[in-house]
C-alpha cells in the first residue's frame, strides 16, 4: 500500500519465516505454526483491571510460533526468535514465579501456566518465533507470542482450549498468567483477550468486571476512514512501577469508596464516590497518594468507560466520524487525571489533529509507546508527514506508523 509504514508479513509470508527458522535451529520440522496479533485499543484504557470496559481490536500484524513437541527430554524447552540473539534452553522445572527472566519468560511462562491450569505437563518442545508486531509499542507485542505459542501448545499437547470462545478464554487466561506472574508485568486481561478472540472487522467490547464480551461492527471504511497508528519510540521509563502504582492506587479507592472494583460506579456515583476520599494512601511501595490525586484516578477510570460507551453506540449506527471528542477526551483525561502520557504521546495528539485528524488519543499503558489518530482515508499521509515534522521540530525521534484494520484472532498457519 503507502510506503513508509509498518506493514504485516504477507499472506504465507509470517509461517514460513517461523518455519524456516525453526529449520534452520532444530535441523527437523515443526509440528506445525500457528500466529496471532497485536491490539490496538480504541478506547477504554487504564480501565481493565479495574472492571472496565475497552475496546480493542485486532492488528494486521501478528507473530509466528513454529512449534514441536519433542519425545526425549521432556523437561527441556528450546526456544528461538528472530527478533532476539541467541537460541535459548530452559529447564521447565525451574520456571516459575520471575524466571526465566528476558523474552523466554513470555513461552516458557504460558507452558507453565497451562500446566497448572490443566494438570497435563506442558513440557519438552522447540520453538521459533518470527514476527512483525513492534515491540514495546503498546501494541502488545508480549501478548501476540504468548497467544501465538498457546495455540501451538494447546494443539500438540492435545488440550482442546482453542476450538471455541469458551475454550480460547481460558487460554487468554494462562497467557495474563505468563505474563503477570513469570514476566512480572501486572498487566490486565484486556490483550490476551484481544488477541485470542477479536474478529475481522469488528471490535471487541471486553466487560472485564462481568467477565463478558461482544463483537461490534466497525466498518471503518465504509465511512471513509482509517485509523493511525503512530509509535512514538518514546523510551519507556518507570513503566513497571508506574503501571503497578496506579493498579495499587484504583484498588486503594475502590476499598474506601466500598466497592469491589471502579468499573462498578456510573459517572452519576462520582460526587459521592469523590467525597468518601478523605486522607492519604500510603501504597505498598511507600508511596503517598493524596486526596486530590486520587479524584483525579477515580475521575478517569469512571467517565472512561462511559466514553467506552458512547463510541460503542456511535459504531453500531455507523457514525463512527463523530467519536473523534470523545477520543480527545480519553487522551485529556490519560494526560491530566490519570497522568500516563508523556510529551511524545501529547505531540502525535495535538499534532495529528493540527492536520485535520477528527480525534487522537494514546493508547496502551502509556509513558511512550504508540498514539492512534482517526482521519479522513485521503488525509492519513497528510496527517502522518504533519506528525512527523512535529517531531523532527521538537528533537524527537522520527516516529514509525502502521494503519490498523480491525483483523482476525490467532488460528493455526496452513503452511508452505
Ligand atoms: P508490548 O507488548 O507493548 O510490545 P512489552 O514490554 O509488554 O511491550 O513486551 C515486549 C517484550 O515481549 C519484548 O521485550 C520481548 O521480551 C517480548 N517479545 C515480544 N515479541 C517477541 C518476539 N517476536 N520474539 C521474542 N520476544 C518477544
Ligand atoms: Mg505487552
């Protein structure tokens, strides 16, 4: 399509990387490959582990996991990424909370966690990965192998999760396990989630507190539109802690509001919700979180899954152009009450709607990562080569850019 952006590997192209990889380490073939995407995050954000609602839908772009279960040796786990140096082994008894440390974490952790969730020993196999999902881009690069390799796992050991939704959620929810106990990410469920269930063409509305989700209809250019990505490749600072003090902060209020999560207050509850916050939190690590501060979190977290909401309505009646305040709004609030953004993430924002974008958000965690800006289809390069100036202006790093279509969930490759 339009030079100059990201783009996913060509149909056939992703699985027979992976497979040739796996040629390549092993000297034997897989047993089979199978990929899944990346998200991007329409709206909703800072709200899934807070009962919330969000919004994600599929990438294009996915990674590739060329799989073989191995009869010898069936504690040992071999593993290869195109996208990492060396082939690494890992003894699967030694997994477990924190370790391995580095990208093993992420396979080895899923094989762990789908272990303890099934009884069956998910032991002894061989993995290549390839991919196109940036990393670190808040497109959820770490969810797309997890998802991609629990795939591959659920099929060659024989546990019969991935042939229905039921099924798939269950191994969204070892993939969160991956990720927040043998990684250490205190992430939500939101991209495991996205990655495993989404359809082409639609949206996945996640109700996190009820447990329930429903596809929604985005026909994105059937309205003439198209949605930006822009990653910023803004370094990540203090990600981790900030992420974990926020999660702490949400829990904090909610205990003292009275409620098991925030996602349970309406906007209508926020006065009263507001006015039971008296005296500061002292967090587990030690930090204080003031009253006002604490609002400000609430506030979020609160009219973001109202904002959730209202574009949900506006997609179902095709009206999707007119979400572009209500993704203004998302970003003010990320920016001033939540305090996630950083200046790179406000530049794509305030930049790309300089140049006629009709609403620009961050999206993911937040303090670098990637932004979306919703435009015209004819004004993407318009708008993309404005961001790019800004950034070139303001000493920053020239940003990459992919245009995100609402894509399927992870599957099984037909290989070559
Ligand atoms: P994001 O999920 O937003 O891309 P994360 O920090 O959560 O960012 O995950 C990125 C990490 O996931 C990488 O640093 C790496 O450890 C691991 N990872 C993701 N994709 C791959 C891949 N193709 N090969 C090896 N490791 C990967
Ligand atoms: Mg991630």
């Amino acid at each position: 399509m339009r030079g100059d952006l990201i783009e996913a590997f060509a149909p056939g192209a992703g699985a027979a990387r992976a497979a040739a990889l796996f040629r390549a380490t092993y000297g034997i073939e897989p047993d089979g490959v199978w990929s899944s995407p990346g998200r991007v995050n329409l709206v909703g954000e800072h709200t899934d582990y807070n009962g919330g609602l969000c919004l994600p839908i599929a990438l294009p772009h996915r990674t590739y996991a060329a799989l073989r279960r191995t009869e010898q040796d069936t504690d040992g786990l071999e593993l290869v990424s195109a996208q990492e140096q060396a082939p690494s082994r890992v003894a699967f008894a030694r997994v477990g909370p924190l370790w391995p440390t580095g990208w093993t974490a992420y396979p080895t952790g899923v094989a762990w966690a789908l272990t303890n969730a099934t009884g069956t020993t998910v032991a002894g196999w061989q993995l290549a990965v390839d991919s196109c999902v940036p990393y670190g881009a808040g497109l959820s690069s770490s969810a797309a192998l997890e998802c991609a390799v629990g795939l591959g796992l659920d099929e060659v050991f024989g546990l019969g999760l991935s042939a229905d939704d039921e099924g798939r959620a269950l191994l969204a929810q070892a993939c969160i396990e991956a990720e927040n106990v043998v990684a250490g990410a205190a992430t939500g469920g939101m991209d495991q989630s996205a990655s495993l269930l989404c359809r082409p063409g639609h949206a996945l509305l996640l109700d996190t507190g009820a447990g329930t989700r429903r596809h929604v209809p985005l026909d994105m250019a059937a309205e003439g539109l198209a949605l930006l990505v822009v990653d910023t490749r803004a370094p990540h600072q203090l990600v981790d802690g900030q992420y974990a003090a926020r999660r702490a902060t949400c829990e904090a209020i909610a205990a003292r509001v009275g409620v098991r999560v925030l996602g349970e207050l309406a906007p209508d509850d926020l006065p009263a919700a507001a006015a039971a916050l008296v005296g500061p939190v002292t967090l587990p690590d030690g930090t204080v979180v003031d009253v006002e501060t604490q609002r400000r979190r609430l506030r979020h977290v609160v009219t973001e899954i109202a904002r959730v909401r209202a574009v949900v309505a506006l997609a179902a009646q095709g009206r999707l152009a007119e979400a572009g305040p209500l993704l203004d709004a998302s970003h003010a609030s990320l920016r001033d009450d939540y305090e996630v953004s950083c200046p790179e993430l406000d530049l794509v924002a305030s930049a790309a709607r300089e140049a006629g974008a009709l609403g620009a958000r961050m999206t993911g965690g937040g303090f670098g990562g990637s932004a979306i800006a919703l435009v015209e289809q004819d004004r993407v390069d318009d708008v993309l080569a404005h961001v790019r100036a800004a950034f070139a202006r303001a000493g920053f790093a020239r940003p990459d850019a992919l245009v995100a279509t609402p894509a399927g969930a992870g599957n099984k490759e037909e290989q070559a």
